[in-house]
C-alpha cells in the first residue's frame, strides 16, 4: 500500500483528495493537515509518506518550502489552483501538478505514475514479490507468489488464497489481507480480491480469470473504482489516436 499525506489549508480541497484516496486500490490515507508546519513537524516525528498531495499558495510555509524541507524522503505531487507555479514546482523534483478543481480521472492518471515509478525502484526478486502465510497445520508455513494468486476469498475471519499451485486458507481478515498486497490486487466485492493481471475478460458484472476457471460477480459498490482502475488499460472503439 503507498501512503499518502495531503497538506492544504482549504479544508473543501482536503475532503475531495480524501474521498479519491479511498476509494482508489493500492492507496491508504497516513493523514492530512491544513498547517504546513504542524504537517512538517507530524514527518519528523511518525516519518516521511510515500507521497504528500501538497497545496503551494499556504500561509506560514509554501508549498514549494515545504517540499525543500521534505526533500528525497517523499514523493511530492503539487495541488493548486494556480498554473503559474508549474515551473518551480518541477524545480522541486515534483512528480506531478494537478490544478483545481481535480477530477477524479486526473487524479487516477497522476497515481498511475507514482506506481510506475515505484514499481521501477523496486528489486525484480526478493522480498517484494511473496509473502507466508499460516496453514492449519501448526507451525506449517506456505510461502505464496504474488504472481501466482488468481484471487482472495474472504469469510468472517478466514481467507482462501486461490493460486496455480493450489488453494490456501489462513486465519487473517480479508481487510488486513488487503493491506499486505501490491496495487495490481482490487477488491471487486466485499468478500473477494483480484490480482488484475489474472483477469482474462469481463462481461457485465462478472470478471473470468484464468481462461474461464474462475468467475467472480463484482459487487455493486466496488463495479465503478473496478472500470475506473482499468480504464487507462482500455482501447475504446473510436480512439483514433
């Protein structure tokens, strides 16, 4: 999960990128302030997010101050509602510069790249790619690939993991599940998750992975952050380019 700060003293502008970060896969919200210093000070003491969704026009510290006191330790993506601060907003290394008001496909766009580039600086092996899990067997430990798992079950306290080399269960909360898992994994209902690199096709409401194997119903509430996640992977009759 990459965690994301959000510094703005318009409260109105903090509650439109709190409403996208939650409902986007892959984000969890660390916090928010509205006083830049206060937000600086909350850095040194917890430690630095993976990235700072940061106002620029904002009394006692600017924005662009404030991602020079920040430095290397987070990802910074400027908001403002002004176009005039673009250039010395990329003199401070930002990774994009969203104006206001935001749409909620600007913000997609702009999350993309951060997972681009994070998915850039991490290592192809090690310990990025597998987690353990507990069996039923006591003292038994599973080792699962990422790349190896269709999709995640979840009932009351249990989950199925559901991989090309068998199916697993362990005793954890499809939530705290979630939480452990890289951004190609989507909720899609409130019982399932979906590695999206395992989606073979999808027909209305029900998702197919594995060439049919498996096929799971999306649940009302997750369909439109399931279309919005795959729209910029999707070429739409027309596009002429």
């Amino acid at each position: 999960m990459i965690t994301c700060y959000i510094v703005d003293d318009e409260y109105h502008a903090i509650t439109v990128l709190v409403e996208y970060i939650q409902k986007t896969p892959g984000l969890k919200l660390a916090s928010y302030r509205e006083n830049p210093l206060e937000a600086f000070q909350e850095f040194q003491e917890n430690g630095f997010p993976d990235v700072v969704f940061l106002d620029i026009d904002m009394p006692q510290l600017s924005g662009l101050d404030l991602a020079g006191l920040i430095g290397n330790n987070s990802l910074i993506i400027f908001t403002t509602a002004f176009d005039h601060y673009a250039m010395n907003a990329f003199d401070k290394n930002a990774r994009d510069y969203l104006l206001k008001p935001i749409s909620y496909e600007r913000f997609l766009l702009s999350v993309q790249r951060i997972f681009s580039h994070i998915k850039t600086k991490q290592p192809s092996e090690g310990d990025q790619d597998f987690f353990f899990i507990q069996t039923d067997s006591k003292g038994k430990l599973i080792k699962v690939k990422f790349d190896d798992i269709y999709y995640i079950a979840g009932l009351k306290n249990y989950v199925t993991v559901f991989t090309n080399q068998g199916n697993h269960i362990t005793y954890v909360t499809l939530k705290k599940m979630e939480d452990q898992l890289p951004s190609n994994f989507l909720r899609i209902h409130k019982s399932y998750i979906v590695n999206i690199n395992k989606v073979k096709s999808v027909e209305g409401n029900e998702i197919r992975l594995a060439d049919g194997k498996f096929r799971i119903v999306m649940g009302a509430t997750y369909k439109k952050t399931f279309f919005n996640m795959i729209q910029y992977k999707t070429i739409k009759s027309g596009d002429t380019g």
